[in-house]
C-alpha cells in the first residue's frame, strides 16, 4: 500500500488510514515506549529520545496517515510534552487540532457514522440470515445445499462483524450476549474493558482519559454511590480541558472505543 499524503490523509477515512499505517509503518515491531517520555524521566534524556522519534517518523511512509490518526483521536496536550506520534510531539498535536478543529470534529463524525452504518447493516443481514429457512424444494440433497449456504453465509457476516469490532479492539461486548441470552454478570475485567490507566476511549457523551481503576468494591461503590458496584474508573473529558474527573462505572460495549490503550498491561489482582 502506497503512502498518503497530508491532502489525502484528511481526506481519507479511519479505516483507510489504519490500514495504512499497519501496511508501511517504520515503527511496526519496535517498542512503543521509544515514543513516549518515561515516568520520572530527566527531561534531557527524554529530548534526546524525542529528537530520535520525531527522526524515525520523518522517514516513515505513514506519517500523514498517522498524524491524521493521531488528530482525530485527540493525542497529546498542549502543556505535557510526553509523546510523540506522526512525527509530531504531544503540544505540536494540540495547536493543530485547535487550527484544525472544525474539519476534525466532521472527519471524527463521518468516521463513526461510516462504521456505524456498516456495523448496523452487517448485524441486520446476519439477523435475517440465521432465521432465513432454508429453501427445501430441492429433496434432502437439495435442502443440505440450502442449509450449507445459509451456514456459509452466517460465518462470512459474522467474520466481517467480528473484524470490525477487533479493529475497535473491544472485547466480549453485552450485545453478543443479550444476543445469546446470557444474562450472567460479566467478569470485572470485560466490564471494565480497555479502560486502564493512560487508556483514551470515546463513546457519544465524548473522549476520556482514564487516569485511574478501582477495583475495591467498597471504594467503588462510596465514589459511584451504589451499592454492589465492584469497580470505577476514574476519567477525565479531554474534550473539556477544564472539567473535574470523575467516576464511571458503565460496562464496555460497542459504543465505546479505544483511541489508546494504555501504557501498561492491567495486572488483576490474585
Ligand atoms: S509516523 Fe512515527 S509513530 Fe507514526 S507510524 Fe510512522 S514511525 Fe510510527
């Protein structure tokens, strides 16, 4: 796959965008932490280290793509210099998105509508699909082709499903069980989802920054006020720069999704 340039880049979709980047990223294999600023790093040394990104992303064939990528997903502030992305350090992101923040917030909307619209039309098809009877005018030979089709075409609709909501990197989501009629509580680390520390995600009410996980019940349940909760993530809107954190204890589902995922493996506790 070719590289972009800015001009396409702002004007492709997220999925073309991605598909860039995986397809011709330099960085691809090499460790992320090359490309954020350590806890407790002298400043000088993360300059250097920084110097050396921004190097590696200035040859890179998706950097259009991955700078587009990294707009409309919000990265970087105009006052912590942590990161670097698209060859681009975290306040440089800032002053661009607010240049550029009329045609971002449209491109963030098409995206979501595009994949929504083709999430929503992929889960009709396979609705209709699985409770089509097959066509059994044809004898029993005739009637297993039918059935093998139908099968077919279930597996296909699903995998399609299946590759779209891994590319959102959501795991097990309520809807596939609601779906099944699996009613039981999830396990805490599904409710929870991606939502770990460092974690950036968005859903409609907007882009949060998670910047801590409880996982004592109590705890949870005093700072959500409801009894039974048996965990909270503390989050803050990036979109509103001055607003509060806050506490959230909504379970994972596709209308949430990743932007970043967090900086650490969650470890559950023993
Ligand atoms: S521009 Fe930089 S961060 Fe983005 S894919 Fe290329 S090397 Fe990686």
């Amino acid at each position: 796959m070719p590289s972009m340039t800015p001009e396409q880049a702002r004007r492709s979709r997220r999925d073309m965008l991605q598909a860039t980047v995986d397809a011709v990223a330099v960085c691809t294999g090499t460790d992320p932490e090359a490309f954020f600023r350590a806890d407790g790093e002298q400043y000088i040394v993360w300059q250097a280290r920084r110097a050396d990104a921004v190097r590696v992303c200035a040859g890179c064939p998706a950097r259009a793509a991955c700078e587009e990528l990294a707009l409309r997903d919000g990265d970087g502030r105009p006052d912590v210099d942590d990161m670097v992305r698209g060859g681009l350090t975290g306040p440089d992101l800032a002053a661009t998105r607010d240049q550029q923040s009329d045609r971002l917030t449209a491109a963030v909307a098409a995206d979501r509508d595009t994949e929504g619209r083709r999430l929503d039309d992929l889960t009709a098809q396979l609705q209709r699909a699985a409770v089509k009877n097959p066509d059994k005018t044809g004898g029993h030979r005739g009637a297993s082709r039918a059935q093998a089709a139908q099968n077919e075409q279930v597996r296909y609709l699903a995998d399609q499903i299946r590759s779209i909501r891994t590319a959102r990197r959501g795991p097990r989501r309520m809807e596939d069980r609601s779906m099944t009629g699996d009613h039981t509580p999830l396990p805490v680390n599904e409710e929870i989802g991606p939502r770990r520390p460092g974690a950036i995600y968005q859903n409609v009410d907007g882009r949060f920054e998670v910047l801590a996980l409880i996982t004592d019940p109590g705890e949870a349940a005093r700072l959500l006020r409801r009894d039974g909760a048996r965990w909270a993530v503390i989050v803050r809107d990036t979109l509103r720069p001055d607003g509060q954190p806050f506490a959230v204890g909504s379970v994972w589902t596709t209308s949430d999704y990743l932007i970043r995922p967090a900086r650490t493996a969650f470890a559950p506790a023993a």
